[in-house]
C-alpha cells in the first residue's frame, strides 16, 4: 500500500504546471535623436529682421560701387582732356535743377508724419559737393555731382510716391535707400502687411521690384509699373548680379 501511495504523489508532483517566474519589464528604449521642435517666435522675428538688414546693407555696398566706378569714369575722362568739357553755364544749369528737384523733395515731405527720405540728405550733401566744386571752377565736377544729387532725389521722390499710396503702418522702418529685388516664385502682393490683408496683385517668378520699408517679416514694394504694395520676406531676394 505505500508503494502505492508513493507512486501516485510522485505522479501528482509530476503533472504540476511550473509556476512563470515574474519577468523583468522591458523597458523600450528612448529614441533620444527625437526632440520637440520648439518655435521661439520673438527670435525668428529677430533673424528675419536681420535678414532685411543684410539686404539694405549689400545693396548700399552695390550702390557705393556703382558711384566710385562713375567716379573713375569721371577722372578717366578729366585725365584724358577730351574737348566736351562742362562749361560753366552747363554746371551752373545741373545745380539749378538739382536745387529744383530737392526744393520739390522737401515740399512733398512738409507736414508728413513721415521722417524725410534719406535720399533728401543724400541729395543736399552732393549738391554742396557740387557747388565747393564750382567755386573751384572745376564744372566738370560740379556737373558730375550735381547730376548725382539730381538722381538722389528721383529716388526720393519714388519713395514718397510710394509712401503716398497707403498710411505709413506703426512699427514701419524704412530702408536707406531703395533696394533693387525680384521674387524668388509666384507671390501674392497685399493691401497691408500681413497674411489678413486682401491679396492687391500677384507677380510672376523673378520679377523686379523696389523695396523701401518693412514691418517685421513684410516689406512695402512697388513693382516695375509703380503698382504698390507689401509682400512677405520670403518670397523675395536680391537681383541677379549685373
């Protein structure tokens, strides 16, 4: 008999399920290449508006360029001694016009809420250089650099025909001078600056465009017909080197 009961607690011990042991939780490992994008709007704000600066500052550089190559030219010429010398009454009537063409500068700005273009500056101080250089009787010079201070205020004038279209925005910074751009793409042109304003025309990739001044990431431009109006910063980009 207890041979027998041996042999069925032996068989009993035999057909027990083993009992799991606790496993070890997995643990998954981190992804530590994924990071949350983190949008600092006040810091992209800063880069855009640092972007514009470069701009305004690479095309003063392009326009000091373009002035000392006339100004060679101008020397290249007085060194040559080629009969068609300025003559007197020549620099005395590009003065007069440039006086003219400040005189109407500055009464177009009067009363603005505007500041004055810088162009008006510009203009006034070349135009002092024009009239040292008179007195110097070198008319060739004077009539050089009052054709200068002519264009300077040309470009003023094209500023304020531009400002003359809408109110100037609050926080509105102009620029130095004009800047000569294109857009990088086909781009919407708006009535404001910003995404809210109603869409005034739309250009074509690469077209031009001058740029005068900006509110944060938008910049008031008037196209190659004078048409005004503000676009965004990314749409647009210098123009191709000349």
């Amino acid at each position: 008999m207890r041979p027998f009961l041996l042999l069925a607690a032996l068989l009993s011990l035999a057909c027990r399920q083993p009992q799991p042991r606790n496993a070890t939780p997995v643990r998954t490992p981190r992804d530590s290449t994924r990071a949350a994008v983190v949008h600092d709007t006040a810091l992209e704000a800063h880069a855009a508006r640092l972007e514009l600066k470069v701009l305004e500052q690479e095309a003063q550089v392009d326009e000091l360029q373009t002035r000392l190559d006339d100004a060679r030219r101008e020397v290249v010429r007085a060194m040559a001694k080629l009969q068609s010398l300025a003559t007197r009454a020549e620099a005395a009537s590009g003065m007069a016009e440039a006086e003219i063409a400040l005189q109407t500068l500055r009464s177009r700005n009067s009363g603005g809420t505007t500041p004055a273009p810088p162009e008006l500056n510009q203009g006034t101080q070349l135009l002092q250089l024009a009239t040292a250089e008179f007195d110097k009787q070198n008319y060739g010079g004077a009539l050089y650099l009052a054709t200068e201070s002519k264009n300077a205020a040309a470009a003023g004038q094209g500023r304020l025909a531009s400002d003359d279209q809408t109110k100037p925005r609050r926080g509105e910074v102009p620029f130095a001078l004009p800047l000569q751009l294109q857009t990088t793409g086909r781009a919407n042109v708006r009535e404001g600056p910003g995404a809210n304003f109603r869409i005034a025309y739309t250009l074509d990739a690469g077209a031009a465009l001058t740029a005068y001044s900006y509110v944060d990431q938008w910049v008031r431009i008037s196209d190659g017909t004078n048409r005004p109006g503000w676009i965004h910063q990314g749409l647009i980009g210098r123009t191709a080197s000349r």
